[in-house]
C-alpha cells in the first residue's frame, strides 16, 4: 500500500507543477504581506505631523547623535549614552537647537551670577532686586546668547584653523570689536531698562565703560585663548559662558551700581 501511495504521489507532482508554477505559489504567498499592510497601513496623509513635531523628529536625541558630537572614537552609540548622561543631552540640543539651547545656557549663567553678586554685596536688611535679576536673565536669553552663536561662527568661518596666528586673531577681534561692542550693549540695554535717560546712560558709560574694558583684558585673553584653540565652534559658547560666569558677577556688579552724574565735576 505504501508503494501504491508512493508511486500515486509521485505521478502526481507534475500535473501539480503543470496546473500551478512555482512562481505563481510565490507571488500569491509573498504578495500577501504586501496586501496585508497596504490595507492595514494607514495613508501618508495621516502620517503628516505639524512643523515643530517633524521638527522635534528630526532632532531625536539617538546614540548616533551623541557619538558624533562627542566621541571622536568608534565605540558603540549605547555605550557613548550610557557614559556621557546629561552632557551627551545637552550636545544633542546643541546641535539640534543651536540658538535656544546657547540662549538659555546663557540666562541661567547671567540669572545665577546676579543672584552670587547680588549675594556678596548684600546686606541684612535688605531683599534680593528679583527684577534686576530677571533683567539679567533676560539679557542673556534674547541679547548674549544669539550674538554669541554668530560671533564663534564668524570667527570660525573668517579663521577656520586652529593654529596658534588665528587663534591670535581671534583673541584680537574679541577684544577689540565683540567685547566693546557687547559692553556698550549691556550698560545701555540695562540702565535704558531702569528708567534712564539719554544723557544719564550716556554719563554711566562715561564712568564705568574704561574701568570694565580694562578689567576685561586682563581676565579675557586667557580664556579666549582655551576658547578658540582647544575647544569646538559648536561649544565654544557654552565654554565662553562658563568662563563669563565670574566675569557677569562683576558686570551685574557695575550695572547695578547708582546713576552717573550728569553735572561735570568742576
């Protein structure tokens, strides 16, 4: 019996191979999870997300992420997550949100430096000026931050080496353009800010401007140098906030001191 079946069987595989082609067995085999998920999947229009979530998309913060703005080895991405933490996050916002991950870098450095110099320079009878701080915070988050995202890219794309002549250049340009210039910003944005006038900002930049310029190029050259040659354009501000942070409890300091006379000392 077992011989008839075998033989039977063995007769009938070609009228099967001669009715059905393989190809044919294939194509409605693997055509089948294609139809299943054409039907299941839903269409592109429902895939559509808003501007900021395809934008919050994009800038997922994955391993890959992190290896490439901080590792310049080839160790795996979960290994470079698990080492790096909180700085392996904030290098991720930096580079997906450049202007507002150094802008907000910058208002909690100027927030907690007003509220150190505030500190030392208080007395027991008196109360924190919230607002000045607020002023201070303020300042960093819509004035320093941005200016110092486009400064280091300038000067990155003006001296794009790291060698010790552009190094120096940079140190100059700093010194001489971008440090007066912010400065300038900084007294009169504060002092505009607390009522006053014209000839009175113009009076305090007149009294405080030299003695903070000369003070800022003894403190300065030291940390722009560490800045612009060891350090990457796309932290260089937040190394820059990092050294400023001594140097803006000094400058609150100067800001909050009393108006300037506007009646010349005979």
């Amino acid at each position: 019996m077992s011989g008839a079946f075998t033989r039977t069987g063995t007769a009938a595989i070609p009228r099967l191979f001669k009715r059905y082609s393989l190809s044919d067995v294939l194509g409605e085999y693997a055509g089948a999870p294609a139809s299943f998920l054409r039907t299941q999947t839903p269409s592109r229009a429902h895939l559509r997300f808003p501007h900021f979530a395809r934008k919050a998309r994009d800038c997922e913060l994955s391993p890959s992420l992190f290896s490439s703005a901080f590792f310049s080895s080839s160790s795996s991405s979960s290994t470079a997550v698990k080492d790096v933490g909180i700085v392996g996050w904030y290098l991720g916002m930096v580079k997906c949100r450049p202007i507002l991950t150094k802008s907000v870098t910058s208002a909690l450095i100027y927030t907690a430096a007003d509220l150190s110099s505030q500190t030392l320079a208080h007395q027991s009878s008196e109360s924190y000026d919230l607002v000045r701080t607020l002023r201070m915070a303020g300042y960093g988050l819509l004035v320093l931050g941005p200016s110092l995202h486009y400064w280091f890219n300038f000067m990155s794309r003006l001296f794009p080496r790291r060698d010790l002549l552009s190094t120096l250049k940079k140190m100059a340009l700093g010194q001489t353009v971008y440090g007066p210039f912010m400065t300038v910003i900084f007294f009169s944005l504060n002092a505009r800010l607390q009522g006053e006038t014209n000839g009175e900002i113009v009076a305090r930049l007149k009294r405080d401007l030299l003695p903070t310029m000369l003070n800022g190029v003894m403190y300065w050259p030291v940390c722009d140098f560490i800045t612009f040659r060891f350090i990457p354009v796309h932290l260089q501000p937040l190394v820059s906030n990092s050294f400023s942070y001594l140097w803006t409890v000094y400058m609150t300091y100067m800001a909050g001191r009393e108006k300037a006379s506007t009646i010349p000392a005979n």
